[in-house]
C-alpha cells in the first residue's frame, strides 16, 4: 500500500491523499493490535521510503538536478507525514486497548468484592493471576483523602507492588474511596508490604490507616475478607486505636461486644453514666481511663500519653471512683470499667448535645450497677483540677 503510495508521489510530486492518510492510521492501529512494535513500523515505513529513493535515482530519467530535488522533497516529506499517521493510529489504538482493560478489571474487582456474577467469576480471574478456589485475604487502606481508580496514588501503589511482588499475584485497585489489595493468603509480607506503600505515597504524617481482614477460601472469600478489613477500619477509627496496620484477627473481641449492643449500651450506662456530672462532662475521664490501660495500669506512663501530671491522672481516676464506685486500679473492677470504656467507643457515648441521652434507644435510664460496698457520689462541686 504505502510502496504504491509512493511510486505516484515520485512520479507527480504531491503530498499523501486522504485515503492514504486513513489507509495509515489503519494500518497503525492494526500493527498495535498485533502487538507488533512501533519501532519495526516506523523502520518499515523508512525502509519502503529509502528504496523508492534510491530507485528513483538510479533510473538516470531525472530530467536536471531540481527535478531530482523536488522529487526527494516529496518522498521524505510523504515519508515524515506516513509516520505520524501511523504512530497517531498506533497510539489511539493503545490508548482504546488500556481503557478497555481498565474497565474489564473495575469489573472483575466489581464481581470480585461483592459476590456477583459468581458463573464467569473463575475464568476472568484466570487472567489477572487470582486462583479463587485457594485461599485469599483483602487489605483496605483508607486515608483523608479518597483513593480513585485514576489517581495517581493508585498507580504508584499499584506499581510498587507488581514490582515487588509479581502483577500475576497482586491485585490493587480503588473501591468505594479505599485502596484495596487481593493476595494470596501465603504470600508472605505481602499485606506488611501493602501498608508500607500506602504510607510511604500518602506521606507517613498524614491520616491513614490499612484494615486487613482474615484469609477466606473459594470464590466468595474475597467478599468476606474484603468486608472484615472494612470492619476493622471502622473499629479502629472508632476506638481511635494507634496502629497503622488493624487486623481484623485481633479485633475479635470488640465484634463479640457488639454482636449484642442493646446489653453494651446497658452496661455503658449504668457504669459510665454517673461521669456525665462531673464538670466538663464524661469525655476528660473516660479518655484518661483508655489512656490508662492501654498504658497497662500505670500512671506515669498514662500522664507521658495524655501530655499531663502524674497527679492529674491520679486526681481522675479518684473522681472515677468517687463517681461510679469503680476502681481502676483493682483487677476485677478494672475489668468491668474497661468493657463500659471500650463500649462506649464503640457506641458513640455519650452523644454530643446539651443533654446526655442513655446509650440504648427504647430502654429506661437506669441507675449505675455497683460493685459490693461502694456507691457513687453526685459530682455537685467544682471540678478545680482539670
């Protein structure tokens, strides 16, 4: 096509047509769909040029030296327009190819992480290296901003761990504003790997957190690892756990506690209630309680957390106890102030407003269950140590 393209341009010394410009694009497109390399292309198209050149000049018909000239002028200037068509054919084609992968594999994430289409599920896994009858697990990162399938923290990510892992073993995409990575389950570091990505293209002082849910088998275990890895994002901003990397494994307990969150929101009340009247509200001595034992019960270490006196922290959690009948440094009684602590995380108490409502919705305020020989005192007077 182009050899003959170029024989009519040697002979009247015109530019390429239109139908030899589309015949170009065309033939670009059709090279990329081959997977044939640009380079070789555009090295066939020089080639085909040279040897019109070359026959041209040894035919010894050139009437002068500006006939020659204009004839050279013509091929090499067909020649520079050939090229152009065929990379811009090329390039559009590439361009439709990725776009349509793209939207394949939203589709196959799509299917994947919520169950549906469950038939054709195994056959399009096969191509992005996913072996749904074996055991996977899902990490979910989240972060102040949302992850998009375009951004370019998807890619950097996405990139990174291809590299580090194999693109045939690790599937990273943008859903629903997370970051979510399928592996599988004995890929070892890979979820460890994951988080350190996230944190190093999301910046290590900014907000963001990885859940990882439970390793699940066969083709429905992407959902359910996919869904605990939620939960454990949402169990971590709630209880406003310090780790980066949550997993839903160690989480175990707080989703026991609100399997049943009328009975939490029972004890939340009746343990915690009291604390409502001190001044400034509950907040200041429920916080010191969280900071204590996650401190592991001692006050020093509780006062470094929070940024106060040792003293301070002392003072609070007398007023706990003076308010609620709970010790916090008595093993038994420690317990149950930790359950209403941790609960009431969960839950949201006490709710912001001007009054504080009891936890469960539908059920009477009821007075605070206390431990044998104590009983709380009203928290009529000034709060002066705060």
């Amino acid at each position: 096509m182009f050899v003959q393209a170029l024989e009519g341009i040697s002979r009247a010394r015109r530019p390429l047509s239109a139908k030899e410009r589309r015949d170009l694009h065309d033939a670009g497109a059709d090279a990329a769909e081959r997977g044939m390399p640009l380079r070789e292309l555009i090295k066939g198209c020089l080639g085909e040029t040279g040897r019109t050149w070359a026959t041209v000049t040894d035919m010894g018909t050139v009437a002068s030296a500006d006939a020659l000239k204009g004839i050279g002028d013509a091929l090499f200037q067909a020649a520079e327009d050939a090229v152009g068509e065929l990379t811009k054919g090329y390039e559009e084609n590439q361009r439709w190819t990725v776009r349509r992968d793209e939207s394949l594999r939203h589709e196959f994430i799509d299917s994947l992480l919520t169950g549906r289409d469950q038939g054709r599920l195994a056959e399009r896994a096969e191509r992005y290296g996913l072996q749904l009858g074996g055991t996977n697990v899902v990490a979910a990162a989240s972060a102040s901003r949302p992850f998009l399938d375009s951004g370019t923290t998807t890619r950097r990510v996405q990139a990174a761990m291809s590299l580090r892992f194999s693109s045939r073993h690790v599937l990273v995409a943008a859903r629903e504003g997370l970051l979510v990575c399928v592996v599988p389950h004995d890929l070892d570091g890979a979820p460890e790997e994951f988080a350190r990505q996230v944190g190093e293209v999301v910046g290590r002082s900014s907000s963001w957190r990885v859940g990882l849910g439970q390793p699940q088998p066969g083709p429905g275990g992407a959902v359910r690892s996919f869904e605990q890895a939620r939960n454990a994002l949402d169990l971590a901003e709630r209880l406003d756990l310090g780790e980066r990397l949550v997993k839903a494994a160690d989480l175990l307990v707080y989703q026991v506690l609100q399997r049943d969150s009328a009975a939490l929101g029972e004890l939340v009340t009746a343990v915690l209630e009291p604390l409502l009247g001190a001044r400034g509200g509950a907040g200041r001595l429920t916080d010191t309680l969280a900071a204590y034992f996650a401190c592991g019960r001692v006050t020093t270490s509780t006062a470094q957390a929070l940024g106060i006196g040792v003293r301070t922290v002392t003072y609070r959690l007398d007023r706990v106890r003076e308010l609620t009948g709970y010790r916090a440094d008595d093993p038994a009684q420690a317990f149950t102030l930790q359950v209403a602590v941790l609960g009431a995380r969960l839950l949201g108490w006490p709710r912001p407003g001007p009054a504080a409502a009891p936890v469960v919705a539908g059920h009477r305020q009821t007075a605070a269950v206390q431990p044998a020989g104590r009983t709380p005192v009203h928290d009529a007077e000034s709060d002066r140590r705060w």
